[in-house]
C-alpha cells in the first residue's frame, strides 16, 4: 500500500502512516469513505495528518573517502615544501646579511632520512648496466640536507679547527683508504660538503684518521661518534648507507677499549650488515614488483614500493631512498661481507653473510664498472679471497669445535690440495699493481687458516679462538697422520708465518701507524702459531716434533725484527694500536725462546723453596758470568732441558723423565738469557751478535719507557706486559751489559 501523498507537493513522498498512528507504532488503515484520512482519525474525529519523508544523508564509498583522504595529504605535503622552501630563503638571506654569525644548522638529520640526499635516477637493472655508475658517481656528497637549528658539530663547538679537518681528511684518502678501500671519498669532495651531507661519516672519517697519530684526539673523538651511533641508530631507528659505511670504519679502526671485554668492532660489524639488509642492499632489485605492472621497462626494489604510503599497506617513511644498485651501494655491501667474513674467521664463529649470487654480481659489477675508483679492483680480489676462505670455514668446520676436520682423514687432505691450489690461482691471477702489502698479509693468514688444522694434532681447536691461549701439548687421539702429509702441513704454515712478518717488516713506520688493529691481528696470530710450533719441537710427547726441528723456525730471528719493527711505529708520540701489540709480541717471543714455561705454569710445578733459590742466585750469576762464558760454548751439556732431550736423543743415551725436564727448566729455562741456549738447539739469528746483544739488553728500558704512555696503559696493557714491569716479579731475565758489551752466562 502506497501512502497518500502530499496535495501541494505531489512530488514529495510521504510516510505510509499518519502522524498519530507513526507516534503509537500501531497500523494506519487508510478509510474507504475518505482516502485522506485513517480509519482510527476518522473514528476518533481528529485530523489525519501525513508528514514527508525525509531524505536519507547518502553514505560515501570507501574507495571515495581514501581517495579524499590522498588528495588531502598532497595538498598538506605541497604546504610544507612550500613552508619549507620560504624559510630556507629567510635562513639563506639572513646568512648572507650577518655572514659572521656562528651556524647553527643542525648535523644530525631526523630519523628515518638518508643524509637529505635525493636519488632521482631511476635503479639501474641488475643485469650488468653501466649507466647507473654515471648517474650517481658524484651525487651523493652534492646535495645539501636540510639542517635544523640547536646543533654543533664538532668544528662548531672548537673540537678540532676546519683546518686540522682538512688534514685529516687528506690522511683518510692517501694513508687509510688504500689499505682497506671500502668507503671512497672523492678528491672534490670538501671538509664542508661532507659536513653538510654526511655529518656522520665525516665524524667517522675524522676520528680514524686521528688515531694515526693524534691518540688523544682520536679517544674524544671516540666517545662523539658512540654519542652520535646511540643517538641515531638507537634513539632515532635512523637507517641510512651512511650510517652502515660509518660503522664499517668504526670497526675497521676501531679504538681499543680499556678492557678486553669491552671491545665492540664485533657489534660494529653486523650491525652494518644488519642495516645494510634493511634497507635492500644486501638483495638484488625484484623486476615488475611494482605498481606499475609488467612490462613498464622500471625495475623497482622489494622494499621501494613500500615507500609511497599511498600505494602500500606499509608504514614505511616515504624519505627512506636509496639507489641499491647503484656503485656505491654495492661496494658498501661488498664491504660488510669482507668483515664479516674476516670476523668469523678471526673469532671462529659463523659468519653472518653467506657468499651468494647477488654477491659475485656485485662484485662483477664493481669491477667492470667505468666509473670505479683504481682502489676498487682492491676491494674485488679481497672478496674473491675470502669467497675461498669462506668454503673453507665451511668445509673444515672451523666454527664448530666439535666437529672440526681432522688432517689424519684422506678427505681433509683432498681438501687441503685443493683449496691451496685455489688460493695459488688467486695470487696468480691479481695483478701486481692490485696486490698491496696488506693485500698480501691477508693472503699468507688465509693459508695459514688453511694449514692450521695440522697443528691440532699436538693443540686444542680453542686455543686458536681469541684471544689466543697458549695451552700445553695434548695426546693425539685420532689416526695416525702420515709423515708426509704432517710435514708438508707444517712445512707449509712456517712458511706462512715468516711471509706474514716479512710482508709486515716491509712496511714503512708511517704506514705501520695507520694500518688498524685487523693487520695487527694477523701479526700477532702467526707470532702465536711460531710458539705453538716452539712448543711442539721441544716437547717429548709432540707428534708435530717428529718432522719438526727448532732451527728450521727462525722463531727468535723474525720477531726480533718484527718487534724493533713494531717499536719504529710507535715512535716518540706512543702510537696507540702498535704499543699495545708490541707488548703482546714481547710476549709471544718470551713462549719461543723458552716454550717449557708453558708446561711448568701449567703444572705447577714451581715449588716455593725453587723460586727463591733461584732469585737470590742471581747476583751470584752476573758476577761469574764473566769466568763461564767460555766453558759455556764448549760444553753442549749446559743448555736447556729442551736441548739436552733432544741431545740424549741423537746419542742414543736414557731420555730424563718428563718431571725431571720440567724441574730442570726451573733453573734454568725462567733466569737464562737467551744467548746462552745451547748452539745445538738454538734459534739461529739474522741480527748481528752486538745487536742481538743490544735487542736483549734493551728489551725492558723499552717497555719501561712505554709504561709512561697513558694511551698503552688505558688500553689494558699491563694485563700483556711481563708482571716485573709495573711493581710485581719479573718472570724473565734480562741482564744488564758488560764491560765487553756481552750477557753474563750463569
């Protein structure tokens, strides 16, 4: 039943119920008499009366309001670049009237922006374009970023002048870029773009070319950047490439710490990696996964149509760009896959960045791209290096001490044939001019790595964990390992070690205080598998000792030289990173003249009554040195305990019991000086004799003289240092000069 509707407005549609019958909610029956009126209005005498409907409000369609909403959010984004750009020219214009006005830009950009620089070019494709090499070569240090007022950097607030910068920088590109080419900076970029481009990495950049030779500067320095890192990274969740670059060289030369426990480069490491995954470095850009469909001819990453809030489910800010097949992205992911594959290596633990396809296309690309700096064809066969080192990380398990391969099995020795041929190719294939003296350090440690497995028939897999123990020969418990395949195992890490130093000792001291801690490392590790292999030839119960003698070491001759090496580089000024390893290595060549002292602290075996005995023997010794020196050289008996087994050996006389060797070396091997080693068994020496007697006497007024330097100190350096030297006893003996210039003999 339609209701009746309103006479003056036939048009108008009218509810189907009387005012009176819509108000009691009862039913309106229209009267037979009078079609106007209602039954119960007629039957009650009152007026019928039908109000009009009223027009329902029509709900909008979502897809309506969300396209109401977008061109809302472009009106406001087109009001603030307007604002933004208006007070840019009042901040402009008001620098150009008050030009001796101090700057108060801000350098420290919001989170969540990539250092204010805007990458229009479109991402190259993955396929081997060179284009994008062009388009972004020189962008990236040109753009300014906004700034905000109420920051200082460290120029601002008179850390270092604009001048002292300038010279930083410059050490940057000529002394530290050319050992460790990961972050490029280019010859026109100057102290002020980078200030105003990337605040960050300048600070970065400043501070390690300070550790250099400013010790000092570099430790205030230290503590801006790890202000500046919690700030941005922590506080802000900013991710950009230039954060990931600035923990890249944070790691790289990094500044020791106080205590080893709180070193950091390890976090510093995988933190890169980690932001560099983040961002989509790390994976190649995905054709067609866009809004814009197949067949548009624009590749777009994974995570860059995320970046329109507009077009995706994702919260992701929409200043988050970056080019990630661009040269510089690719190079920095290369970078983070160098370190992180040298870390594990270093620490033996699994390494966060596997080698992938994408990988080896990078690598490609950075190598045939034209606008590739020289040293990139650096960076390319220091990944290629350690893509090998990587497949033997894997192959001989050397993260898992569990598990680690053992060489008495044919497939070890398969192994070993191979991946040294591989590494042969490699040397092969670098072009001299690419191979640097750092280049070539890492080359002999990773053949080293290859060969270590050799030395764990006589030393626990952990002690080569660091930091390095210097654990007591342990029982072979495996197969027996052929003569040959040992010898040439260990023939081969000798080798290595003395191609590690020597490379080492042909740096110059300037090159020497730039290089970081990662080379040091290095030096220290094959100074450490000297004393083990020390340890091993003077040990009765050494599998390694039956292929092994100490002469064909040179262990005494080549740290000799390494450590006057190591004391050039430290120089006057007490260069930080060398002072510290030179105490180290100071130590390694205590354990290779006289590996005994290893079992002896082990066991314990140093009674009390011994230790005195011997201590208050020591004038008695200086003063008959003089009349025994020449019964000394004629008499083979006299030497070592290591000496006299290996004596008794060669006679066919009894061996002396293992704890009477021990107890004999009480005596003698803690209080001899080193000259006084049997010829038979003693390491033989490329010094002269009045040098080496210099280097002997010398040894402790040097490392008195670097007690002075507050920097060694504070970097735990004592813990390292023989205990004599800061107050307690002195575990090793070094007598002061004669009249002749010779060491008394006891």
């Amino acid at each position: 039943m339609s209701g009746p509707q309103d006479s003056s407005n036939p048009d108008v549609q009218s509810h189907r119920a009387c005012t009176h019958c819509h108000s009691q909610k009862v039913r309106c029956i229209p009267d037979e008499s009078n079609p106007d009126a209602c039954q119960r209005c007629v039957r009650l005498g009152r007026s019928c009366v039908f109000s009009a409907l009223q027009k329902r409000k029509q709900r909008k369609r979502t897809d309506t309001r969300v396209a109401e909403l977008e061109r809302e959010m472009r009106s406001m984004r087109a009001m603030l670049k307007v604002k933004g750009g208006a007070s840019a020219s009042e901040r402009s214009s008001e620098q150009n009237k008050a030009p001796e006005a101090p700057p108060t830009a801000s350098r420290i950009p919001q989170a969540g922006t990539t250092d204010g620089i805007n990458v229009s070019a479109p991402i190259s494709n993955t396929a081997g374009s060179m284009s994008s090499c062009s388009l972004t070569s020189r962008q990236p240090f040109t753009v300014e970023r906004q700034k905000s007022d109420g920051d200082r950097d460290i120029i601002d607030r008179g850390l270092i002048s604009i001048a002292t910068a300038k010279l930083l920088l410059e050490t940057y590109r000529r002394d530290l870029y050319p050992l460790f080419p990961m972050v490029a900076v280019p010859q026109y970029v100057t102290v002020e773009q980078m200030r105003q481009s990337r605040p960050t990495l300048f600070l970065t950049i400043v501070a390690a070319a300070a550790m250099k030779d400013h010790s000092h500067l570099s430790a205030a320095l230290d503590k801006e950047i790890l202000q500046n890192y919690a700030t941005r990274s922590l506080v802000q969740s900013e991710k950009s490439l230039q954060l990931v670059q600035s923990f890249l060289l944070s790691a790289v030369w990094y500044h020791p710490p106080k205590k080893f426990e709180q070193l950091k480069y390890y976090e510093y490491i995988h933190m890169a990696a980690t932001m560099a995954m983040d961002m989509g470095i790390g994976t190649r850009p995905v054709p067609h996964r866009s809004q814009f469909g197949p067949g548009n001819g624009r590749d777009v990453h994974h995570l860059e149509d995320a970046r329109n809030p507009d077009l995706s489910m994702s919260n992701r800010s929409g200043d988050f760009d970056i080019d990630t097949g661009s040269l510089e992205s690719r190079r920095t992911f290369v970078s983070c896959y160098c370190l992180c594959t040298g870390v594990s290596i270093n620490t033996r633990r699994p390494n966060m960045l596997r080698k992938t396809f994408y990988l080896k296309e990078c690598v490609d690309y950075i190598e045939q791209c034209p606008d590739a700096e020289p040293a990139d064809r650096r960076l390319v066969a220091w990944a290629r290096l350690l893509m090998i080192s990587d497949e033997i990380a894997i192959s001989f398990s050397y993260d898992d001490p569990g598990g680690i391969a053992s060489i008495s099995e044919l497939k070890t020795q398969m192994m070993l044939k191979d991946f040294g041929k591989r590494l042969e190719t490699w040397h092969r294939e670098v072009p001299e001019n690419d191979m640097s003296q750092t280049l070539l350090m890492i080359y002999w440690s990773m053949r080293l790595y290859l060969h270590e497995v050799a030395l764990h028939v006589d030393h626990s897999p952990d002690d080569f964990n660091a930091p390095f123990q210097m654990g007591t020969i342990h029982r072979w418990q495996g197969e027996p390992v052929p003569t040959g395949v040992l010898a040439e195992a260990v023939a081969e890490c000798i080798t290595c070690c003395h191609n590690v130093l020597t490379t080492f000792i042909d740096m110059d001291a300037e090159a020497l205080r730039a290089l970081p801690i990662l080379g040091y490392v290095r030096i220290s590790f094959a100074a450490f598998v000297l004393a083990k292999l020390c340890l091993s030839a003077s040990h009765p119960e050494s599998q390694i000792a039956r292929v092994l003698d100490c002469d064909a070491l040179q262990a005494q001759s080549i740290l000799d030289r390494t450590i006057w090496h190591v004391k050039a580089a430290v120089g006057t000024t007490g260069c930080k990173i060398p002072s510290i390893f030179l105490a180290l290595l100071f130590k390694l060549r205590q354990w290779c003249l006289n590996p005994m002292m290893i079992e002896e602290s082990k066991e314990n075996i140093l009674e009390p009554e011994i230790r005195d005995r011997v201590v208050e023997d020591d004038e008695v010794s200086l003063m008959r040195g003089k009349s025994q020196r020449t019964n000394s050289a004629n008499s083979a008996s006299q030497s070592t305990p290591g000496s006299n087994t290996s004596t008794h050996a060669g006679s066919g006389e009894s061996e002396p019991s293992y704890d009477e060797t021990r107890r004999e070396s009480v005596a003698n091997t803690h209080y001899m000086p080193p000259t006084t080693l049997n010829p038979e068994n003693q390491v033989t020496s490329l010094l002269d004799p009045a040098d080496q007697m210099e280097l002997d006497q010398n040894f402790f007024q040097l490392f008195q003289d670097m007690a002075g330097f507050d920097d060694v100190n504070a970097a735990g350096y004592e813990s390292w240092a023989p205990s004599g030297l800061f107050g307690g006893r002195n575990d090793f003996y070094f007598p002061p000069p004669l009249g002749n210039g010779q060491a008394p003999v006891p």
